[in-house]
C-alpha cells in the first residue's frame, strides 16, 4: 500500500525538478519586494504603480480593441522636456518595469507588448516623448514573430538590438 501511495504521489519524479526552480523564485518576490521597499521607497512605489498599469493593460486588451486599450494606458499629457539626463532616466525606468515584468507571475510576464505601452506612459510623464511600435518578420517559411518596442526622435530606445520587423502599428498614430 505504501508502494502505491508512493507511486500516485511522486509518479511523475520529472515534473518536480523543472518545478523546484519557479517555486524558488516565488519564494523570493516577497523578500525581493521587501529590500526595495526600505532600500528605495520611491523606487518601490513607482514599481506598485507600474504593476498596476500591467493589470490595466492586461485586462483592457481582453476587453477591447488594442488602440483603445493602448489610449487609456497612455497619460493624458505629458510633461515638457526635462532637463535630466534622459538616457539615465530611460535606463532607470527600464530596469524597474523589466523587474516587475520578471516576476513572471499570473500577468507579470516579461513580453514587450505590456513592456513597451507601460514604459511609454512613464517616459511621456518624465518628458521624454516616445511612440510604441508593433511589427511582425518572417522566421522560417510558416512561421510570424511579432514584436513590440519604442522609438524617439526615430530611433529604437532600449533595445538591445535593432528591431529588424515590418511596422503593422504605431501609437500614438502619426
């Protein structure tokens, strides 16, 4: 009988392994969480913000058309031109939102369709303007990629290579 409990439990022994590594990493959110709330405090409430952004845009895209959703994720009006260091402030925005996106939890997915909308509404409201482009490319013979990036003064921004795809949509729409 223990044999068979034995069996029933732990019958698939090679589904544990690939699991023991993504419930090690959702251990640690919280205490990941915890160190950025006490080491920077604003740091961590502009990532709560930017999450809730992710949610809305997550959720507005199952419930609408995507430049709808896209119009209610983007600010009102953006501010002027800072006078900072706009790569900096770029950077900075980046790797917060990329942290977020990392958690790789429920809609907290590291894809560039919810990256490129989220850092496009808190690049407007530092001043740097940006549009966000979708484009798709031929992998193969059957087969599309698709992606999704920003762009100021004409030029891909933080991205680590070129974007090398056929605009199919730009917002806001020129």
């Amino acid at each position: 009988m223990l044999a068979e409990v034995r069996d029933f439990f732990f019958a698939d022994r090679q589904e544990m392994p690939a699991l023991a590594p993504r419930l090690k990493a959702y251990a640690a959110l919280p205490s990941r969480a915890a160190r950025l709330v006490l080491c920077e405090p604003g740091s961590a409430l502009l990532a709560a913000r930017m999450g809730a952004w992710v949610v809305a845009l997550s959720l507005l895209v199952k419930l609408m058309p995507l430049p709808r959703a896209m119009a209610l994720v983007a600010p009102r009006r953006s501010r002027r031109r800072t006078t900072s260091d706009a790569a900096r402030v770029q950077a900075r925005l980046a790797r917060l939102l990329d942290s977020v996106l990392a958690a790789d939890f429920w809609v907290f997915t590291p894809t560039c369709w919810k990256r490129a909308p989220v850092l496009h509404r808190y690049l407007a409201l530092s001043g740097i303007d940006t549009r966000v482009l979708f484009g798709v490319r031929r992998e193969g013979a059957d087969t599309l990629s698709g992606h999704a990036w920003l762009e100021a003064d004409g030029r891909p921004i933080l991205e680590k290579t070129p974007p090398d795809y056929k605009v199919t949509y730009t917002f806001p729409q020129q």
